[in-house]
C-alpha cells in the first residue's frame, strides 16, 4: 500500500458540500406557515402549529442537519461542537446566537431565546442535567426532536442506514416547513454514494477506524456511520464483527489484524494528529503495516456521524485511498 495522503479536506468533499449548498438554497420556507406539523420521533409525537421560527440545537449533528437546509433563518440559537463547523455552512452559523460552543447551554439561556423547537443529537441533551426533559418542555408548549439514531430507548433507534439518515433529513425539512430543500440534500448524497461505490477504492483492504482513547482504542464497529463508510468505500471494517456504532475495542485486536489502513476521526478533544503521533510512538503500534507505511486517512469527526455530512465523510476517505467520487 502506497504512501496515503494526510489531510482533512479534500477538493472533492468540497464540491460536494457546494452541490449540497446549491441544492438545498432556498429563502424562505416551502409553505405559508399555517399548516400544522406532526410527525413520530423516538416513539413521542412532535407537534408544531406551523414551520420553527425560533429553533434552538443542542449539537453540532443538529446543526448541520438544520444549516444543510439552510435553515439559519429560523435559528435562536445553536450549542456543542465536536469540531469546526463545515466551510459550506460557516457564512450561516455565524449569523445564529451562539449559546455555549463547548457544552449544553444552561436551561435558563435555553428558554432566553424564547424557542419553539429544540432539536439534538443525542438523548443526553434532554436529561435533568443538561436542559431538561421532554416532558417539562411540553409543559411550556415547546416542542423537542432528538436523532433517531440517539434515542434513549435504544429499541426505539433504527438501524443506521443511508436511507435512515434520508429521513432524518427529511423530518428536518418537515419541521421547518423545507420539504424541497431537505429532498436535494437527499437526492444529492444518494448521487454521490452511487460514485463512490462504483469506484470502491478500498476493495481488498482492511480498515481500522480509530475514533479516540490510548489505553483502550474506542473504534467504529459495525453499525454506525464508520461502517457505512468503510461499506461504501468497499473495504473491511476489522471491528465488523463488533455491534455497535462505536465501543471499547482492543490493542490485541488491532495487532492480530494488522490492518491496511488506519482512518483517524479529527475531533476537538481527541485530534486526528494526536492519535497518529501516538501510534508512531507507541513501541509496538509502531510495528503495524499501516503505520510502517503512513497509511492513514483523516475525516472529522462530525462527517463521521450519521447526518447530512456523512456522505462528505465518505467522499473525504475514498478520495484519500484514490478514489474520483465527483
């Protein structure tokens, strides 16, 4: 295996994120804001009188999904990032409130922004120690979504699919009354999906996603956004025997498997060169083919995660292993 190229962003991701911005532009809402919005979310009803016009998100998962619709608009707020914001959506996040960068905003500056939806990736943003729960925002007549693939009640979650993360995509464009936008944004991932699986730059090689941690290696398994990566890209996950999005995996593993590829998840609290820095360090990581050879392929975190920035994600590894997904 050749030397890869060590780098976060690619010409190709970005062509794509500038598809993904043309296609989902759009000034104003789909509808006149009369109708009501009703739809299931982790076996709760979501309720709305009409589209969000003051929407908060917890995550930068929820962000993203809001901003691929161009959404900002109807935006009081946004919180909690894992990495930087994508290039395509800076211009839009710096004119929404920014109500803690680094953390769960407190419930008081929350409720401040006076919001009709508030919208998370994960279950965790609605426990009594972050914001509240669901229940005490219905109480105030707000109404709340979390990903499907976060919900508390994990018989409640789907499997994490392309077409899972579609309808997400598609309840974001429903809640906001943005139907159109939220149908490019899908129509434009499945588009480029196809190229990257036509190409399958990874056939025949094995991968380690090494998402964090030193001691015990947390890795993507075989049911989370890693592993349909590494499916579409045509490689084999070395942890797919593992059930999970991600988990504790082992040295042991990793060295018995010696993989082709290690892919590194570039996140604000555990950076991609941090992690290379300590497997060519490590006296026996060292020794693994993949860092013999330098083969190791960057993506962030947040494209790393099922939304609408996966797909990037996806483009970003297959263009580092050679790949022409554009």
């Amino acid at each position: 295996m050749s030397t890869l190229v060590y780098r976060v962003v690619s010409a190709a991701a970005l062509s794509i994120a500038a598809l993904l911005v043309l296609s989902a532009c759009s000034g104003s809402p789909d509808d006149d804001g009369t109708a009501a919005i009703s739809l299931q979310n982790c076996g709760r009803t979501v309720t709305l009188d009409g589209p969000a016009e003051r929407a908060v998100t917890l995550n930068q998962g929820a962000t993203e999904t809001a901003l691929s619709i161009s959404a900002e608009r109807q935006m009081a707020g946004t919180a909690y990032l894992d990495d930087a914001i994508a290039p395509q959506w800076q211009a839009a996040y710096a004119q929404i409130p920014v109500l803690n960068e680094k953390d769960y905003p407190s419930r008081e500056a929350l409720l401040e922004t006076k919001p009709d939806l508030v919208l998370a990736s994960y279950s965790s943003a609605f426990d009594d120690k972050a914001v509240g729960s669901h229940e005490s925002f219905d109480e105030l007549g707000i109404a709340t979504y979390v990903s499907p693939f976060g919900c508390q009640d994990k018989s409640e979650r789907p499997p994490v699919s392309w077409d899972s993360i579609a309808i997400e995509i598609t309840d974001y464009g429903r809640l906001f009354g943005r139907d159109t936008a939220a149908d490019a944004v899908v129509a434009q991932m499945r588009e480029t999906l196809a190229g990257i699986e036509s190409s399958a730059p990874a056939r025949n090689t094995s991968i380690f996603w090494y998402d964090s941690g030193t001691d015990t290696p947390f890795v993507g398994g075989n049911a989370g956004g890693p592993q349909l990566i590494i499916d579409a890209v045509g490689g084999t996950n070395i942890f797919s025997g593992a059930d999970g999005a991600w988990l504790d995996g082992s040295w042991e593993a990793v060295l018995k498997a010696d993989p082709d590829v290690i892919v590194l998840a570039d996140a604000s609290w555990d950076t991609a060169e941090a992690k290379r820095e300590y497997l060519r360090s490590d006296p026996v990581l060292k020794d693994l083919k993949a860092v013999r050879d330098e083969a190791f392929v960057v993506v962030p975190f947040s494209a790393s995660t099922p939304g609408p920035r996966l797909i990037e994600g996806a483009a970003l590894i297959a263009e580092q292993l050679g790949g022409d997904p554009a």
